[in-house]
C-alpha cells in the first residue's frame, strides 16, 4: 500500500503543488477543496500520469458539519493517513481595522483558524489510532510579523502558529510529528483572491523580484515528511532570497 497524504485546499497554490510533488513520489491522494472542476481535473491527471489512488472531496473546510460529513467517515482503505497538509487559507482584502470589512474578517477567521482545527480534530484522532502521522500547517511570515492593513489576517496566522505550537504539545506522546511552515512571498492566486479578482493589482505585487513558487514549497514540505521519524523541523520560515521580512523587499524599478 503506498502511504496516504490528506492535502486541503488542493485546487491551485501551494496545495496543488504539493499534491503533484508527493504523487510523483508515490502517494496515494485525498484532495480537497471547494472547486469540484478543479479536483477532478487534478485527479484525472495524476491517476493518468502517476497511477496513484486519487479520492477527492468537495467540501468548504468553514463548516464543521461539512468536514465532519467528509472526513469523519472516511473508507476503511483511506484511513491510514500518514500525512495531513492543512493548506486550505486566504487573505481577503487589505484594510485598516478602523475600515475594516467583517465579512473579510470572517472569511478569513472561519478558514484559516477555524477550518484547521475542525480538519485537526477529525484526522488527529484517526492517526492516533493508527499510531503515526505528521501534520504539516501551512502558516506565514504573517504569522510571525504584523504588517499595516493585514491585522486580520496576520491574526489569523498567529493564530496558526499558536495552534501549531499546541497540537505539538497535545500529540506527542503518540509520536506524531507537527510541522508549521511559514512562506513569504508566492506567486499563487493568493493576491487575485486578496483582492477580490483584481488580477493587475495582484499581479503589482510580485512585480520586480523573484518570489517564491508554490513548487518551492511543496518541495519543503516534502523535506519535512521525508526526514527520519525521530526528526521533527517544528518551524520553518521560507522566503524569496529579495524578500528579508513581511515588509521589506528589494524590487528592482
Ligand atoms: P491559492 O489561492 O492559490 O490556494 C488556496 C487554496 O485554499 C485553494 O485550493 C482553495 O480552494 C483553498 N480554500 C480556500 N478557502 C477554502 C475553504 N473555505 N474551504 C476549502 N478550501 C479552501 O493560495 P496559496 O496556495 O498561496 O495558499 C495556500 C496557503 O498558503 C494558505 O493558507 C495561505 O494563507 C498560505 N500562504 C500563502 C502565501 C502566498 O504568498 N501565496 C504566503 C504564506 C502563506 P477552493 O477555492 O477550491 O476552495
Ligand atoms: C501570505 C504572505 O506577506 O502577503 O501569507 O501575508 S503575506
């Protein structure tokens, strides 16, 4: 049996990514996400390019009816995850908290905070019974440093690093390895959705340097899982080499 990797949010970015780098090494796929196009299209070409297993769930990771009804009755022949990449997130507009938008406030809240732990809770306890697993939450240098307009979000990505830092805690007696990585800037849909589909001022943003790609780090990831099992990297901050903090950046003109 190939090992089973449980990748959210795996309809583009980072997510997709780490889904065809850890197919190519021989995993079997659970794929999930909100766009059901997208997941089929993805599994159809896995399957035909690697062979591997595929299963994908549509499901918005908000809801915990949702990820119960998904993840919480997984088959019997998909329940030894190995690894959970909880990737699912976003950021959605740029704001001041003095004009702030709630919405936004709560999309991102419910996705990135709340939607990981619910996934957290319904996987966790399948890798204890199982007796191994590595759990690998997708935070940000928004997690480590604030910067202007991003209260919300930066929030919720320290929120991603508390949580990291306690499912740590909370899973190691049973030997189950958590690893938070923590990326600057990739080129990803992340600023197209940031900015409600403004692609031009999306695109500004990764203008006059290299960033980072999402292959980039699903090759991290992939570091992460594949070390020896008494290695755990706890954290890892990963940037473009024209990127030295959440602010600080040289573009060229
Ligand atoms: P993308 O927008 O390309 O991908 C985001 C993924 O998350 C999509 O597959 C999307 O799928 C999924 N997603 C979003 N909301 C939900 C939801 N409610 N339920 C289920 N799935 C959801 O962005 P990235 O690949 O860049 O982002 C991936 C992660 O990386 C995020 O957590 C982000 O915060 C983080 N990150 C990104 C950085 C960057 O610069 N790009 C830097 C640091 C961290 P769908 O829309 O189909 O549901
Ligand atoms: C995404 C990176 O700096 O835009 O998490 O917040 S940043």
């Amino acid at each position: 049996m190939n090992p089973i990797i449980l990748i959210t949010g795996s309809t583009s970015g980072i997510g997709k990514a780490t889904a065809e780098r850890f197919a190519k090494a021989g995993y079997d796929l659970i794929l999930t996400g909100r766009r059901n196009d997208r997941l089929e299209t993805l599994k159809k070409q896995l399957q035909d390019t690697y062979r591997n297993r595929v299963l994908t769930l549509c499901f918005d990771v908000r809801s915990q009816a949702e990820v119960e009804k998904n993840l919480g009755h997984l088959p019997n022949d998909w329940k030894n995850i190995a690894v959970l990449v909880n990737n699912a997130g976003l950021a959605v507009g740029l704001n001041s908290v003095q004009d702030g938008i709630v919405d936004d406030w709560e999309r991102m809240m419910d996705t990135n905070v709340k939607g990981l732990l619910y996934v957290s809770r319904t996987i966790a306890p399948l890798m204890i019974q199982n007796g191994h697993g590595h759990i690998v939450n997708i935070g940000s240098i928004a997690g480590k440093q604030v910067y202007p307009n991003g209260a919300a979000y930066c929030a919720s990505k320290h929120a991603v690093d508390a949580i990291s830092q306690g499912l740590r805690m909370d899973l190691v007696t049973h030997g189950i390895r958590v690893t938070q990585v923590c990326p600057g800037a990739v080129e990803t849909e992340f600023s197209v959705v940031r900015f409600k589909g403004d692609k031009d001022r999306a695109d500004t943003v990764y203008k006059g340097f290299e960033p980072l790609t999402a292959d980039d780090i699903a090759d991290a990831i992939f570091y992460c899982v594949n070390l020896p099992k008494h290695v755990c990297i706890n954290d890892l901050t990963i940037m473009p080499t024209a990127q030295a903090s959440a602010t600080v950046f040289h573009k060229n003109p």
